[in-house]
C-alpha cells in the first residue's frame, strides 16, 4: 500500500516509514525539512515542499494515484518555542493543517491519520487517562493539536474525509535498525538529556520537578519506543476502515486512539532504568519544576488494544538502549 507522510523527514515520520518498508508498504514523504533531515530520505520517494503547497500535493497525488491514506505528522513540536512564537505555531500547526485537509478531501483522499499527543489532556487523579478523559492542553503546541483534533473532527463531518487522531505519550528510542533517530541537536527533553551526559556533552542531568503528588515525588510518563509508535501507524493504516467503523463518534466518521504502553513510569524511575542499561551512575541535580510543567498522566491503552489489535511491546530498557547507540552513530549519519 502507498501511503503519504508529511514530516516523513522527522523523528516519527521517518520511523512510519522505514516501519511502512519494512512491512512491504511504500511510503511517500512530504516535508519542507524545516526542522526534518534530508538525510532521513536517502533512497526514499521524497518530495520537498511545505504542506500548504497545493500545487505540490495536487502532483503528489496525480504522480501517485494509488496512495491511499495519508499520515500527518508535519508540525512544529517545541512546548517552550511555541510560548514565545504562537502566531508561528498557529499558522504551521492549524492553518496549514486545514488547507491540507481541505485539499485532501478536494482530491477524493478520505483517510488521514493525525499525529496528536497525549499534552491534550488534563493531569486526572491517579494519571492514567481514557481518550475520554478531561483535556486541558496548556501550551500554544498542545493547543494547536487540541484544535486541530475538533477541526478533523468538524471536516470528517462536513467533507467526506475520515480520520484517526492518536494522541502520543512520550516516543524514545530510534529505529532498532538505527536508519533514523532523534536528530534534534539540542535534545530539551528527559531521555535526549541523559544520553547527552551519559556520552560527556552535558555536566549534570537536571532532574526538573521533585514535589508532584507521585509515588516518588517525580513526574509521570507513558514512555513509548517510536518503533512500537510506528506500528501502531501501520495497523492504523491497513484497518483503516474498520477502525473508523468501529470508533466512530457521534456521527463523525472520526475517532481518537491513545498510543502508549498503559505503564506510568517516573522520572525518577526512568533515570534508575537508564543507569541500569548505561552501567554507571549520572550526575544528577534535583530541581524545582519549570514553567508549565504538570505531574503527569499515561494512556489507558484498552482502545488501541480494541480497534488496532495493536499493543507496545518493547521495554523501556529497550528504547533506552537504542537511544544511546543511535546517540553514538547519529553523527555519522547526519552532518549538521
Ligand atoms: N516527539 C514527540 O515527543 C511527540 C509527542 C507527541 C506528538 N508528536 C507529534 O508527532 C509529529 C512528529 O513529531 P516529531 O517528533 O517527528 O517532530 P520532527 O520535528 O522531528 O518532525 C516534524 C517534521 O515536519 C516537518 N514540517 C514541519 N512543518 C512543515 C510544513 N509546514 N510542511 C512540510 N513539512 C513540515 C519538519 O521538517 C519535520 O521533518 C508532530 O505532529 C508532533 O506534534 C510528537
């Protein structure tokens, strides 16, 4: 099956499709490699343009009429970055998207998959959360995907598309066969950090956050390893139609999916695990919690499990193993 990705250059997108390769599918990239890597599309079909090129997408399709679901992960995806520049993100993340979508429905193209995040919802008591549970999304980011969700939503409705939201944890690790990876040079978040002390970049792990309402005081995730992520996307795909009969909501042909393990794992725990896997012990400084941070919450995964057949199976260890080796190969494959 072909299937169109747009941010196929990123981290998630490049995972979909070396998984989409791996599995006989035939993936079509679109990407503007705003923050995505050129080298993530060596030997792969791969069109350079921004989404709200139509002229660009109309050739896509008319190059390749036998796509027949398109994975939109394209978007911006920096919380902090986003507090600073919302016009940016409102623009990239919302009205792009909606001129995608419109065009999609335009050229007869019914199935989308969204790529959303689990920084929709609302932090619950006990933190684990169904998809429907309260939202609250409290960044410029996580509202230009709440938005973008109603917006799906209000299309599959009025224009014949059809499409399914997975709302992501948190993605670790990089493809086991270490083709791509996070090539963020910079990481910001938990397990970027602490591979970039383990291999020597940075001093001291700040372990940001250590007064939350948790079993350790740390916050809460749902860590996933984008590999389990990616096929997840792939079972999206090819039940596509039957995930859509049996999710619909209301009368939309429209439903969302939570993506990740169903396991709440600390931050604290986390640094324990990847001390484990590493061998050694971190320099680890505890910190009070940034602006904007919240406790936590990770996914009931009981509807992924029901409408995908599909459940996570690869252990954090895991993702953090292959973080680290792609932490150690990442600069012989990409050249800053
Ligand atoms: N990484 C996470 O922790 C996480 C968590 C939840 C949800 N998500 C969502 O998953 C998706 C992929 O995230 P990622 O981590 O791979 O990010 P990424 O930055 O690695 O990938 C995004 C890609 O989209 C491309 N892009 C951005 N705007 C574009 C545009 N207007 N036209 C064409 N291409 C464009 C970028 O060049 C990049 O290759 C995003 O929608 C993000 O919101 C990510």
């Amino acid at each position: 099956m072909k299937v169109l990705i747009s941010g196929g250059a990123g981290y998630i997108g490049s995972t979909i499709a070396s998984a989409l390769l791996d599995g006989g599918h035939t993936p079509i990239l679109l990407d503007s490699l705003v923050t995505g890597r050129r080298e993530f599309t060596k030997n792969r079909i791969f069109y350079e343009a921004d989404i709200a090129d139509r002229a660009m997408v109309r050739q896509i399709f008319s190059e390749h009429p036998d796509i027949e679901a398109t994975i939109h992960c394209a978007a911006l995806i920096v919380v902090p970055e986003s507090v600073a520049k919302p016009y940016e993100y409102y623009k990239e993340n919302v009205v792009k998207s909606m001129e995608f979508f419109k065009l999609l429905a335009e050229l007869g193209q019914k199935r989308v998959v969204f790529s959303s995040s689990a920084a929709v919802y609302d932090v619950v008591p006990g933190f684990m959360v169904t998809e429907e549970s309260p939202l609250r999304p409290l960044s410029p980011y996580s509202r230009t995907k709440y938005m973008m969700e109603m917006v799906l939503k209000d299309f599959c409705s009025a224009y014949g598309l059809n499409a399914i939201a997975l709302r992501y944890f948190n993605p670790i690790g990089a493809d086991p066969k270490m083709r791509t990876g996070l090539h963020i040079r910079y990481p910001s978040h938990l397990i970027g950090k602490l591979v970039e002390v383990a291999l020597g970049r940075e001093p001291v792990f700040n372990l940001t956050g250590i007064d939350w309402p948790t079993r350790d005081g740390s916050g809460i995730r749902d860590y996933i390893h984008v590999w389990d992520l990616a096929q997840a996307h792939i079972k999206a795909v090819e039940r596509f139609d039957s995930v859509i009969e049996q999710g619909r909501e209301e009368d939309a042909p429209y439903t969302v999916i939570n993506l990740g393990t169903g396991k709440g794992v600390t931050v604290k725990e986390f640094v324990m695990a990847f001390e484990d896997v590493y061998g050694q012990k971190l320099p680890v400084s505890l910190q009070p919690p940034r602006p904007g941070d919240v406790a936590g919450s990770y996914a009931n995964a009981d509807k992924a499990a029901r409408l995908l057949g599909w459940k996570a199976e690869l252990p954090i260890e895991q993702g953090i193993a292959d973080a680290l080796k792609w932490g150690k190969v990442r600069d012989t494959i990409i050249h800053y």
